[in-house]
C-alpha cells in the first residue's frame, strides 16, 4: 500500500513539477509527462497505472499511445480497455483509424465494451484523423520545390524534375530516429506531405533540441508560411511571445494569445484547425490563435490558397516532430 502511494505521489509529481512558469496541467502536458515515465518504467504494475493515467486524458495521441501496447501480453487488457473508453467517449474521433483500433480491442475488453464497439462498427465509416508518420520511414512525405505561387507557373515536366531533386535533398536533410521525424541538416528546408489539403485538422508533436545554433521551426499551412515554433528565451528575435502564433501575418494577429510552450528540450502538442483561411491553434490544450485569417504570404494580393500540402519546417537547427494526425473536414 505505501508503495502504492508513493508511486501515485512520482506521477502526479512528474506531471506538475516538470512545468515551467508558462505552462499548464492540461491533459496534453499530463500525457506528455506520463508518456516519458512509461518509457523509463520497468515494474509491469506502474506501466499498468500509467497507461490508465493515460487513459483519464482522454485525448486522441492517448489512444494511439495506449493501442501501441496492444501486442503485449501483461499490458493489452489494460491498453484495450484504456482505448476503447476513449474512444466510444468521443465520437469526434470516429474514423478509420479508430475503428481499426477497436476492432483490436475486441478480446481483451469486456462484455459492456464489446457490445459498444460492435455497435461503432456497424455504423456508416467516415475517414477521420489519418496518421502522416509511421515512425519507420518517410513514406507520404516529399522535397519541397520552391513555392506555391513559383509552383503553378511550372510546366508538369519542371515541377517533376525539381522534384526528384527536392526529394534527394529531402532524404539527405530529415531521417527516422528512435521513431521520431527528425531534422539533421543544417539549412531551411521543409518536408511536406505527398497529399494536399482543403479544410482539415491536424495534431502534432513536435520538440526543439536545445544545443541547436537557433531552436526555430514552424508549420506550413496549405505551403503557407506558418504557425510558428520558438525557443521563448529568443528575446532577440521577439520569441518571447511564445510559440503557435501566425507568425507571417501583417494585417492580422500574428502572436499568439498566450504563452503556452514547455521547457525547450521538452515535447510540445498542437492542435491546428484551418476551415477556408480561418486558423485556431491549441498549444498543449491552451487557446494560442482563435479562428485568425492567415495571410498569403507568397503573393498578399491573393487570398490564401484553398487546396495546398502542408510543411514541417526546419529552420538550420534539429527539430523533432511525432504523432501527425490530419482528418480533412471537407
């Protein structure tokens, strides 16, 4: 029993103490914490009580988090069980991905459960968050040939010359490390998805390493620059104004409401929702950018292009991103 409380008083330590000023114990943070106690946790019994800390976040990463322990033998039940709450608490993470998770769960759950999911799975599919990383490989991701605007004045020959080139450059420049997609060159250049996107919503992790020359990056929106990503203590360069912001915006809000980054050196989550040229940003669970137009920073006498790819930018410094989830919203 004393062994029991002490090990809840580590976790809930780990999940508050580890916070900086800025931040906050939303359940964005609190998985974040959890996740690097799991990965340093070597007692089956602790690994169970954190994947169901995990579970309590309810939040989308948590599922798949929780679905990645599904082929252990001492932790599936509690896994399944953690992923299925989640999920039939949430319809708004129906979709394909989902469903396949469910289906998984199916003999580790209970009689209540399985009901449930059966129930799920019979209904109508729909796509939902579809994830854009395997932690394998760069499958689904491309170079980056120039622009959007430089782009579209290219003959279908050009772009794909150039684009044997930006893929060469990109395989140089950005590797899988430990299952994460990482950045280890030294310029400006982008990775961006094979796929284009309308209306969509995005999650993201993503960390900057601290021993880089300028901890900096940022996410391309429709190949538009960007929300922005900062190492805070960059008063120079006005970083101070924290991370999330629509950094290249002129006539509107450019920073974000709100500090909300983690300790640089330390995971951080984005939610990202882009409907038309309207941008929300949650950083760790907090409201960073509300419904903001994004400008077209490649030509501000266009609007914003309604169908482009979406970029993660690395800005001379290695950067770090994991779990890419995208759900189109049209």
């Amino acid at each position: 029993m004393i062994r029991k409380l002490l090990f809840a008083a580590f976790l809930l330590a780990a999940t508050t103490t580890s916070l900086s000023a800025q931040e906050a114990v939303t359940p964005e943070n609190r998985l974040i914490a959890l996740r690097h106690q799991l990965a340093e946790s070597v007692s089956v019994k602790e690994q169970r009580t954190i994947l169901q800390q995990m579970t309590s976040t309810g939040t989308f990463v948590a599922m798949t988090t929780l679905a990645q322990h599904l082929d252990n033998v001492e932790l599936q039940r509690t896994a399944a069980q953690g992923v299925a709450t989640i999920a039939l608490s949430h319809p708004d993470y129906d979709g394909y991905l989902t469903r396949h998770l469910l289906a998984r769960c199916l003999p580790y759950v209970g009689a209540r459960q399985q009901k449930d999911i059966i129930a799920q799975l019979g209904q109508t599919p729909v796509e939902g968050y579809v994830s854009h990383f395997n932690g394998i490989d760069l499958a689904g991701w491309k170079g980056l040939v120039e622009n959007p605007v430089a782009r579209e004045q290219m003959t279908p020959l050009q772009l794909a010359e150039k684009q044997v080139e930006a893929d060469e450059r990109m395989r140089e420049n950005w590797q899988v490390e430990n299952g994460l997609l990482t950045y280890v060159g030294t310029g400006y250049d982008n990775i961006c998805t094979v796929e284009q996107y309308g209306d969509f919503e995005m999650l993201v992790d993503w960390r900057l390493d601290p021993s880089g020359k300028e901890p900096d990056a940022g996410i391309y929106l429709r190949g538009t620059p960007q929300v922005q990503i900062w190492d805070i203590a960059r008063t120079d360069v006005g970083a101070q104004v924290g991370s999330g912001g629509l950094y290249n915006n002129q006539k509107n809000q450019s920073t974000p409401i709100t500090v909300a980054d983690n300790k640089l050196g330390e995971w951080n989550s984005f939610y990202i929702r882009m409907v038309g040229d309207r941008v929300t940003v949650r950083l760790n669970g907090i409201l960073v950018v509300d419904n903001v137009s994004l400008e077209n920073y490649w030509d501000r006498q266009r609007p914003i292009f309604p169908i482009e790819q979406i970029e993660l930018q690395a800005h001379g410094s290695k950067v770090y991103y994991r779990d890419i989830y995208i759900k189109r919203l049209n």
